[in-house]
C-alpha cells in the first residue's frame, strides 16, 4: 500500500462524482421516499472516507492517459518553479498552502467553538423547573438516557443543540407553552440520540481540510439538511397525523419569529431550522407528512451492499502518466545502430529517484530500469552529491 498524487488524484475524481451523483439524485422529491435518508447519508460518509484513504494497492490496476496526464504530471509535478529563489514544483507549493491552510482553518473551528461554549455557559443558570420536568419528560422516552440540559440562550434565534460531551439545548428567548416546550426539545434531544453532532462535526473537520475543494461544501449543506429530515422523521414517527401538524405548526411560527430576534450562528451546532431557506423547510414538511413507509426492510442492505461494491471497485484502477523514451523509431539510427537521440544527462538524487534532465523534454522522473537502459547507451549519468 503506498499513496501517489495520482492516487488521490482519482479518490477526489471519484469521490466527487459520486458525491454530486448523490445530491441530484436527493433532490428529486421522491428518491428519499423510495429509499429512505439512511441510504443518502451512508453515501455521503462514504465520500468522505474514500477522499480522506487514498492509497494504491499492489492488486491496483494503471489506466495510462497519455494526452491528458502526461503534460499535467510534467508540468505540475516535474517542471521547477522559483519561491523566494528556493527550486520547488507547483505540487510542493500546492501541498505546503494547503497543509497550512486546513492546519489555520482547523485551530480557527476549534478556537471560534471553545468561545462559542463560554460565551453560552453564563445562560445554564437560566432555565426552570418547568423546562427541567419536560426535558426529563423527553429522556424518559429513549431507551437510552442522554445527559443534557435545557435553558434559554437569548442570543439565538432558533433552538439549537450543541455539544459533543456537555450537551446543551439552546432555547431563544420568549414564552413557550408545555407543548411547545415538549416539541422543541424532543427534537434537539433526537438529534443528541442519534449521534448527528458527531456526524456534522467530521463533516465541517473534512471541509476545513479540503477547503479548496467546492464539493465539500455541498456536502455540508447537504448533510445538515438530511440529518435535520432524518431528526424530523425520528421525533415523529410514533406521532399521530394530528401532532405532526401540531409539530409542523410549533416550527413555523419559530420561522415566524426569529426574523426580530438576534441572528448568532454557532458552527457545529444543530438548529430546528434554518434561516431564510423555505425550500429545506418545505422540503422537512413533505417528508414529515409523508414519510418513506414504502420502504422495504431490503432495500438500505442493497443500496449499502451497492455503495461498497463501488466503494471497492474505486482502488482497482489508477489514472497514471506514461513516457515512452526508448520508442524503437527514434532509437535505431540508419546503418541499424542503435543509439539515444536524446541529448541530456540523468541524476540520481539522494532519494533515489532517477531525473532525465533533456533538451526535448523533462527534467522529468523515470524508472531505474529506463536510467540503467540510457546509461548503457552512452548517456552521461551523474550522481547528486550531498553536502
């Protein structure tokens, strides 16, 4: 097992296109009916973790493109570039601006995050015993009981949960009836059950490393909406056509609301709703009315079975270059003599890599075998000397 620039190369081909296949195929109303939001997620994730493990396999086959890779590779990869009067290649330049950057954004979430936390903390005091009776109302529901705690946070506009380990549920200002009270909660303590903070904390970990990349932000935007569907179809699924209204109702007139109340959004948390965006929340309606009943108990083991055959099927095959010095026409002179036409040297650096440094192309990497054949044809070879 080893990685290549062109190992990761055709992981992010792959991973996107199958990323983008996903969204359009979510968007269309009926796909989540069909087929449920596991199934939707699970691709996601599965995105996720081929563009994060990009190696080659010994089994791994090379797909040779010539045309298309070959003046990429060279001028990418080979061709040598000056940075403050320092020899690199765009790669290294590339790989450098991005380490630091993910490296920048990373420390800038988990900073702006800690503050986040403190600067809700001073709130925890402000709750009541009424909020604390319907919050243990709600826990005694799930047969596993999640510590969290409920108070208002007059800095939000919308319920929000937040926490990976302390868990805090975020109430805007205002007053709320029990029902509204029992809804709201219901709904960001589904979202601390089923473990969605986690999944969106990896997702916003994997857009701060791949920040140059414009698909990590569709998956993003995506995976919020799909774990707030998938909160929604939780917190109601026991429910009758009746309370589901109630719970539509109690959603609506917080949309209703918040557009007085303060705008502070919390990266990494999870709110009952998003701000300005009636698709989404049309989108939650729908679902919610009419959720995915018409799917069979065999349909997520297939369409997961599906994910992993092709999941599998992205590391037998590798996008590479190919170079062809040794082309028997140019070879083989008139009397028969076979000769190098290419005018230049090779040099072993102190890695071991063998550079073909000519006046036609390069300097460029080839394979010891091809050095050794140009070597034994005359060709000046010279050894990089360490200092």
């Amino acid at each position: 097992m080893f990685f290549t620039i062109f190992s990761f190369i055709t992981a992010f081909i792959f991973s996107t296109f199958i990323l983008v296949s996903v969204h359009l195929l979510r968007k269309n109303p009926s796909f989540i009916r069909k087929f449920g939001v596991k199934s939707v997620l699970i691709g996601y994730l599965l995105c996720l973790l081929r563009m994060l493990f990009t190696p080659e396999f010994s089994f791994t086959r090379t797909i040779e493109l010539p045309k298309l890779v070959n003046g990429f590779y060279e001028k990418v990869y080979i061709e040598p570039i000056y940075v403050m009067s320092k020899e690199t290649s765009y790669f290294s330049l590339f790989l450098g601006v991005w380490c630091s950057a993910s490296l920048l954004l990373v420390i800038i979430f988990a900073v702006q995050y800690g503050l986040y936390l403190l600067r809700i903390s001073r709130y925890s005091t402000c709750t009541s015993e009424r909020i604390e009776r319907i919050l243990s109302q709600v826990q005694s529901e799930y047969p596993r009981r999640i510590r969290a705690e409920a108070f208002i946070c007059p800095e939000t506009a919308v319920p929000m949960g937040i926490g990976l380990w302390k868990k805090r549920i975020l109430l805007p200002y205002g007053k709320y009836s029990d029902q509204e009270l029992y809804y709201i909660i219901k709904h960001e303590y589904t979202h601390f059950y089923n473990r969605d903070l986690t999944v969106k904390f990896l997702v916003i970990v994997f857009c701060c490393i791949f920040w140059w990349n414009p698909a990590a932000y569709l998956l993003l935007r995506d995976i919020s909406q799909i774990l707030e569907i998938k909160c929604d179809l939780a917190a109601t699924q026991n429910f009758s056509h009746r309370k589901k209204e109630e719970y539509l109702g109690i959603i609506l007139n917080l949309l209703k609301d918040q557009g007085n109340g303060p705008q502070f959004k919390i990266i990494g948390a999870l709110g009952m709703i998003k701000l300005r965006n009636n698709k989404s929340l049309v989108e939650r309606f729908q679902v919610v009315m009419k959720p995915p009943q018409s799917v069979h108990k065999w349909v997520l083991p297939v369409i997961v079975t599906l994910y992993l055959i092709a999941f599998g099927m992205s590391y037998m095959a590798v996008i590479q270059p190919r170079f062809n010095p040794l082309d028997k026409d140019e070879m083989i002179s008139d009397n028969g003599k076979v000769e190098p036409v290419l005018e230049g040297y090779i040099i072993k650096e102190d890695n071991g890599d063998y550079i073909l440094y000519s006046t036609e192309k390069g300097p460029y990497k080839i394979e010891e075998e091809t050095a050794k054949v140009f070597i034994s044809l005359g060709m000046d070879f010279r050894e990089e000397l360490t200092e």
